[in-house]
C-alpha cells in the first residue's frame, strides 16, 4: 500500500524542482513555482539586493543577474529540509562578471503556501564578497 506523501516531502519535492529548473535555465518552470504576489528579501547592496515584490520583479532581478554575468551565473543545491511552512536550502551560486568570479554558499529560506513559494530569505555567506562582486 503507498502511502500518502507528507506535507514536508511535498515541501521537498517543490524547491527540488525549483533548483532543477535554475539549473536547466527553465524561467517559464521557475515562475510556475511562485506565487504572483511572491517576496524576496535579497541580502547584500548591490544592483540585486533589497526587498522585490511579485513575479515582475523577480523577473527583472533573473534578467538583470543573467546579463550582468553573461550567463554564467549558476546555483546548485547542497542541503534541503522542511517543514510544513518553509523550506530552508544551503547552494552554492558562482558567476563571472567584469573579469571577476565568485563561488560561495548562502542559506535561503522559502515560505510555502498552497504549494508555492510565497516568500524567500536570502543569507549570503560573505556580503563584503558578494557586494564586491556585483560593483
């Protein structure tokens, strides 16, 4: 008998999906997974940073990101949990950009609601370096 999936591995399952679609550079799968009136706190002072409010402006942040680097930006997923309200992920992002590159880990937090991401919380692992980076 198969068991009904839970709550969190639901949860799991969705950010799984949304990194799968960052990886593959699917913007159309990516956006599916947001709400419309989806929240993000992007950390840092730089041309990305701040707090952006709907799909529209998640999109300019993808745009802005994928011409600043030449597309050579790329996040890969480390470490997933959940519960039953938020997703909390450790990645790994790293992008060139004006003869320069970084690498780093950050920790993002996704709250879930109905089955999509209606809120993200980025943590840099170096602010300095990253604000450096994006100058």
């Amino acid at each position: 008998m198969m068991e009904k999936q839970s709550i969190q591995q639901e949860n799991i399952a969705l950010i799984q999906r949304l990194y799968k679609s960052i990886e593959s550079f699917d913007f159309n799968a990516y956006m599916e997974l947001l709400r419309d009136d989806i929240v993000y706190h992007a950390a840092g002072n730089c041309p990305v940073s701040g707090t952006h409010k709907g799909k529209k402006a998640i999109a300019e942040i993808g745009r802005i990101t994928f011409e600043e680097t030449k597309g050579t930006h790329r996040v890969k997923l480390k470490e997933l949990i959940a519960n039953k309200s938020y997703a909390t992920a450790i990645d790994t992002w790293s992008a060139a950009r004006n003869g320069k590159t970084i690498c780093m880990d950050n920790i993002i937090v996704y709250k879930i609601e109905s089955g999509k991401v209606s809120e993200i919380f980025e943590f840099i692992e170096d602010e300095k370096e990253h604000d450096e980076f994006w100058r």
